[in-house]
C-alpha cells in the first residue's frame, strides 16, 4: 500500500487470512463477498465466535477495543497525525 497525498493506493483485498479476493465494499469494508456470508455478524475480534452488538462489529465483551479502535482510526485522529508528520 502507498500513501501519496493523503491518497491510499494499492491492493484492496479482503482482511481475512490468507485471502486476496477483491473487497465486496471499497468504502469501510474489509471482507470479500464470501468471508462476508461467512462470518456474517460475528464479532470480527480474532478467534471470537460471539455475535456482535449492532451497530458495531464488536461482542459485549470487545466493545472497549471496538471504542479505542473507532477512536484511533477516527477523521479527527487521522487530521492529528497528518499534521505532526
């Protein structure tokens, strides 16, 4: 992946292990058509099998990481570390 101008370039593939099927949703999706039926609305955590808690992609149990990881990766967040580099 390469960053040019606040511009992501590069392969879009899906976030599921060893898979590099073209992504369902290029805006904010992660998963190809068939790990996306797959997994469907469990918690996307690693090695969780719990559902996840509408309208997040997180169980009850990874809500806090769910929270940290909304809050890091948020527009505000990017803004910040756009202007420090």
């Amino acid at each position: 992946m390469r960053v040019i101008d606040g511009m992501v370039n590069g392969t879009k593939h899906c976030a599921a292990d060893g898979c590099t099927s073209d992504l369902v949703n290029y805006q904010g999706g992660a998963l190809c058509q068939v790990h996306k039926h797959e997994f469907g609305n469990r918690c996307r955590v690693r090695d969780c099998t719990e559902t996840s808690v509408h309208p997040t992609k997180a169980c009850a149990a990874h809500q806090s990481a769910w929270n940290k990881y909304q809050l890091d990766h948020s527009a505000a967040s990017l803004a910040g570390s756009k202007r420090m580099l």
